[in-house]
C-alpha cells in the first residue's frame, strides 16, 4: 500500500501465493522503484510466479512506482531461511544478509558451516536443525538473479 502525505491511500496491491508469504523490509530504490523482501512458504500460486525450495524462502519482489510487479526471485535450501535485510548496492544489485538451517539444497550452494547440521544428528531427531542457523550472504544483480552465495 502506498500512501500519500495527506494519509490518503494511492495505491494497494496483495502479493502473495496460497501458503503463507511475509515481506518485512521495503526499500525504496535509486531508480524509484522498490524492493520488498522477506520468505515464502508458497511454491507458485496467487501473484507469485517463482517455486519454491524449501519449508521457508527468501523471496523478493521488485515492484515500480506504481506497485506493479517488475520481477520475483526466490531464493532456499530445502529447509528453513530467514531474511535479515537487504542492501542495494552502487551497480543497482543487492548485497543480502538472511540465515539458514540448509545444506546445498535448492539455490544455497555451500555446506552448512555448522556442525551439528552438516554432519552429524546424535539421535536429536529430524526437528534438531532448525534451531541450528548459519549466516547465508547473497550477492543479487539489478534483476535479483543470484551473483554468489556464501555461508559462515
């Protein structure tokens, strides 16, 4: 939704699939348009036009002034990822900083960097990792497509 400085609503779109979908950062952009980002838990459906990886995505949304939809990406291992914030960077691309309890799965490409998770279970029980996250930094371009990934 946008709103003017009178507190009047210009504008108002849903985006979302049939699951549940959150964006919780929106940041305005250099060319004037947005970005919207947070997870997703729905593969494709509704306005939401990427698959889904995992139990819980990154997803982003790149809308114009208007509120129309310039582009979606989505972005997960197979289990749970967080988003932490996203930065757009000086070339037009975003720097991300999210969390994950994944191995190379979906779209992460590196190993868990932690322990627990990337080798060994101890007869915890399937439900253990997700309490187990890693940093997981995305480099993105102009049009949200994935440059690098790494995981600390």
């Amino acid at each position: 939704m946008k709103i003017n400085l009178s507190g009047n609503i210009v504008w108002q779109f849903a985006y979302g699939g049939s699951v549940n979908d959150r964006l919780w950062k929106i940041k305005k952009l250099l060319d004037g348009s947005y970005v919207l980002a947070g997870d997703s838990e729905s593969g494709i459906s509704g306005v939401k036009t990427v698959p889904n990886y995992g139990l819980r995505d990154l997803w982003f949304i790149k809308i114009g002034g208007g509120g129309s939809v310039l582009w979606q990406q989505d972005f997960g291992s197979a289990s749970y990822d967080y988003l932490g914030d996203i930065l757009e960077m000086e070339d037009g691309g975003f720097m991300v900083a999210s969390y994950s309890s994944g191995n190379i799965t979906g779209i992460k490409t590196e190993l868990s960097a932690n322990i627990w998770s990337s080798c060994c279970d101890y007869g915890i029980g399937e439900g253990s990792w997700s309490d187990v996250n890693d940093t997981w930094l995305l480099r993105l371009n102009e049009l949200g497509e994935l440059i690098w990934d790494n995981t600390y």
